[in-house]
C-alpha cells in the first residue's frame, strides 16, 4: 500500500492504475461502517483509494473541528489490512489556497435539514469532493447512507458536472444494539450511548407503525418524539428520493431522517423504505 501526502503524487499514482479505481472519501477515525465501504469497493475495482482528511471547509464556527477524531497510525493498519493500494492523507495546505472559488451545492436540497442547521456545510462537501474527483478521476465512489443528504447532493454535483462518474450507495452499518456507527460515538460515554439508541429505536418504531398502514407524518413525528425523549431534537423529516419533504408517506420512496444531540453530541440516522 503506498501512502500519498501531495497532489503530485497522487497525480502520478493515478497516471499508472491500470484498471477501475475505486475511491472511498473519508475524514478518517475509521471504524466498522467505513471498513464496509472499503471492502465493497476492494470487491468491485480493481484499484482502491481512501482518503483520511478531516475537511476545513465542512465545519461551521465552533463545530468540533479541531477536536474531530483522528489516529492515523490506526487508519494506515486498516486500509493495510484491507489489502488497498493508496492512503490519500494531505495537509489543509495541500488541498486549499487562500483565493478559492466558491462551489454552492444544489438548492433548496442543501439549505434545509443539515443544510438549514449547518449553513454552508455541503458548499464545504462539494468542493473537497470536486477536487478530489479531479485529481483522482475515480470509476466509482463509496458513500454511506448514512449521510443521506450528502448523498443526494453529491449525486447531484456530479451530474450536473457531467462527470462520469459513478456513486455508489452502501448500507448502514450499526452495532448489535442498532446504533448507527459513527466517528463521533466516540465522544459518548456509556450512559450516553443508552441514550444514543433512541434514535434508531424511534426509526424502527415508525418503520413498523408504516407497515401497519399509517401514512400521516405529523402522528408518525409524534410518536417518534416520544421515544427520543428527553434528548435535544434537531429535527424529524420525512423526505422522497429527491429530498423534498413529504407530508405522507410515499411508499418505497421515503427516507425518514433524524438529528438530535446525545450530550454535546450531535447524531445523525434515518431509515430508507
């Protein structure tokens, strides 16, 4: 496995893959959801990049930048492990000048839900990706669904981009108790992880009340919100494939949607039907 730092020689690695490549974007502190994406995309290319870079750009003032996990002697094992061919690990100053365009992700998509707490977060998630698909011209790339939004928008970008460019949508990976993996678990203590599995009880619980027939949204949002007491709700949306919020529910075309803080954690999860 080689471990690249800089654009040139990620440049010169992609000049001499042979094959499809596979990329896997991540902001590092890899755990057992980002092993998956990993391990599809080594089943399917015959090339693997992954890249661990936590993206200035993303982050709004006072988000957890700085604090965001890391540990890249762990990572580096991992991807060995996986048998990959590069790391991708640059420096900020490798990926961003002081005199950078402005990419602005799809509206009104990126301005409600994370985009509406978060303002400006998917611009960040564009521009990282936009440069990191043009320096590493991949066939496909792994992203969790986890990150629904994201996903959407960036499927987006890439159309309207004309890139060819395949995205590649993966399960959710959770632990044995349902919780959603996430690198930010590791900021919860025990207690606040009992408390983390609200979220994924209050998805299941409106995923089984619409097999039983109920469509309306507002008495499913209700009903959710009773579960996730007493933690601090962000929001509960009810969204189709095109991330326009539903007031019922559209079978096999609704994605339900949760953020709320466990702590001072921020967690997100939803459940695709």
């Amino acid at each position: 496995m080689q471990i690249i730092r800089t654009v040139e020689e990620l440049r010169a690695f992609r000049a001499n893959a042979c094959g499809n490549v596979g990329f896997v974007p991540t902001m590092g502190a890899l755990h057992a959801g980002h092993i998956s994406l990993i391990k599809q995309a080594r089943n399917e290319n015959d090339i693997v990049i992954v890249s661990t870079f936590v993206n200035p750009t993303q982050f709004l003032p006072g988000e957890d930048y700085e604090k965001y996990p890391k540990n890249e002697e762990a990572d580096i094992k991992i991807c060995e492990n996986l048998d990959i061919n590069a790391m991708f690990i640059p420096e900020v100053s490798e990926i961003y000048t002081d005199n950078e365009p402005t990419i602005i992700a799809v509206r009104p998509a990126s301005e409600i839900l994370e985009g509406k707490t978060r303002p400006g977060h998917f611009d960040g998630v564009c521009m990282v990706l936009n440069k990191f698909f043009n320096i590493i011209r991949p066939n496909n790339v792994y992203m969790g669904k986890k990150d629904a939004q994201q996903l959407f928008i960036v499927q987006n970008m890439v159309k309207s981009f004309l890139m060819d460019i395949n995205i590649v949508p993966c399960e959710i990976v959770r632990e044995s108790d349902g919780l959603a993996l996430s690198s930010r678990n590791a900021y919860l203590d025990e207690e606040e992880k009992m408390l983390a599995l609200k979220i994924s009880r209050s998805l299941l619980n409106a995923s089984n009340l619409i097999a039983k027939g109920e469509i309306s949204t507002s008495i499913l949002k209700d009903k959710m919100l009773s579960i996730l007491e007493p933690l601090e709700v962000d929001y509960i949306a009810f969204v189709n494939r095109n991330f326009e919020i539903l007031d019922q529910i559209e079978p096999k075309n609704t994605i339900i949607l949760v953020a709320a803080k466990v702590g001072k954690t921020r967690l997100i999860d939803n459940i695709w039907l």
